[in-house]
C-alpha cells in the first residue's frame, strides 16, 4: 500500500510548494517543550514558529509558513499553517508578521505525520521533505495526550500531568495500581522517590501532588508551588498489585533511595 504524503493533504501548488517552508519544533532547555506549550496555551507556540535566531532569517515575506512540533520519535503534530505578511527585520526575537491560512485550520492539533529528519536545520524548504512526510493519523479532536502509555513510559512534567490525572485510561492505571515513583526536579537534577498503597494509590498520592504540589513531603515543602509547577517531572519506577503487603512496597523505596541517593543529593529528608 501506497503511503499518504503530507501533501496529499494539504494540495498545495506546485508554486505554492516552492514558496513553502516546514518548521519542526523540539524541545531545547531555554524554552521548554513546545508539545506541552500546545496543550496549555497553542497561541504561544508563534513565538517558536516565527522566531529569528542571530543573523539568519527563519522566512521571507510572503512565505507559507507549516509549524510541526514533536510528539516522540520521528512523529510529529501540526499545530500551525500561516502566511508571513510582514519582515520585521528582527534577529533573536519573533521576526515577522503572520496570518493564520484558515483553510487548514480544521488540520491543526489533529494531523500527525512521521518524518525522520538527519538535518541539523530544522527549517526546511517544502520541496525537500513534503514526500518524505507520511501521514500517520487525523486525530477526532485536538491531541492531548489522554490515553495512557504504560507504566514503564510515563514521564510527564506538573503541567501535563495536571491535564491527565482524571482522563479515563490514566484514573484507571493509576488508581489500581500500589507502586514506587520519581520525581525530578529539572532544575538541579535533584529527585525525590515516593511510594502509593494508600487510598487510590497512585492515583490518590499524584492528586495530591497537584492540589499543593508537595503532597506532605517535608523537604518539598521548602519549594514555592510555581517551582514545582514549572520544574517537576513525574514517572513510575515499580508497580505491584494491590493486594501486595505495604511492607514490600516501602521495602522497595528504601532500596530506590539507596540507589539513586536521593537522601544524599535529593529531596528525601
């Protein structure tokens, strides 16, 4: 069978194609992550897709400009199609002026493309990747991560988390489930290992990581909640059943303590 191109898509004119330029969006340690930027605020994402770095223009006026920002992988998400109308002449800041195609809009947050790009550029002319990007999948509605990816492949920061806990397949996972987690700090690398054999379990400790983001933990507390909020990464390092005694499960987050040194250079008191 016959991969579905990009372009098949969006049908763009062969001079169109020529007056086109793809940006795919990473994560880099300044700005964050532009997927969980899409879930909280998509608006905020013209920011990267217009951005100037020091002496090299992103786009010239009148260019089609595509924005991908990736998911995982080789698997990217379409968040924007605009047109540059004006060249502000900026470097190291938002360098032009744009208009949303509205065209395409209905594409936007649902279209999902694999591209393997070996470029270190990471704006490309379209004529040179449009029939290397094959469409993977149009999502129902915008992406937002709702379904859960197996215990052994969660890692998602505060805000991602705050947006999943009580979507259906992660309640389920979660609340089912006894367990050893991490938390790690971006900021300084430091991590904090806690265990879930309460009510709810890890579903139960991890709401209450967002209702205060501290969830009782003494060294946690000496933290601001916006610091949390903008530095926490969340994931699962052991899970068990919920019929196991507690006594293995805070046996085990001893061990993980000891391991990682988390009482040492950590946020374990």
């Amino acid at each position: 069978m016959n991969d579905i191109k990009l372009n098949d898509i969006l049908r763009l004119t062969e001079s169109e194609i020529k007056n086109t330029k793809i940006r795919f969006n990473i994560p880099n340690k300044a700005a964050g992550n532009p997927l969980e930027i899409f879930k909280n605020n998509r608006e905020e994402l013209q920011i990267w897709q217009f951005w100037n770095y020091a002496r090299r223009k992103s786009f010239t006026e009148g260019n089609i400009a595509v924005g991908f920002i990736r998911i995982e992988g080789d698997k990217w998400l379409l968040f924007d199609i605009s047109r540059v109308t004006k060249d502000l002449n900026l470097f190291n800041a938002v360098g032009y002026e744009h208009e949303k195609i509205e065209h395409y809009e209905k594409f936007c947050g649902r279209l999902i493309i694999q591209y393997k790009n070996k470029d270190m550029n990471l704006v490309r002319l379209a004529e040179s990747v449009l029939n290397k990007c094959n469409i993977l999948q149009i999502l129902d509605g915008a992406f937002d991560n709702d379904l859960f990816p197996g215990y052994e492949n969660v890692n998602i920061s505060w805000h991602e988390l705050k947006n999943v806990i009580n979507k259906d397949s992660w309640k389920t996972a979660l609340e089912n489930q006894k367990g050893v987690y991490l938390i790690t700090d971006k900021s300084n690398g430091k991590m904090y290992v806690g265990s879930a054999y309460g009510n709810n379990m890890i579903h139960g400790r991890w709401s209450d990581y967002i209702n205060n983001g501290h969830g009782g933990n003494i060294d946690l507390k000496e933290l601001s909640f916006e610091h949390i909020q903008n530095n926490f990464y969340y994931s699962i390092l052991d899970i068990f059943k919920s019929t196991i005694d507690d006594k293995t499960i805070i046996k085990r987050e001893s061990w993980w303590k000891n391991t990682l040194l988390t009482r040492k250079f950590g946020y374990n008191n």
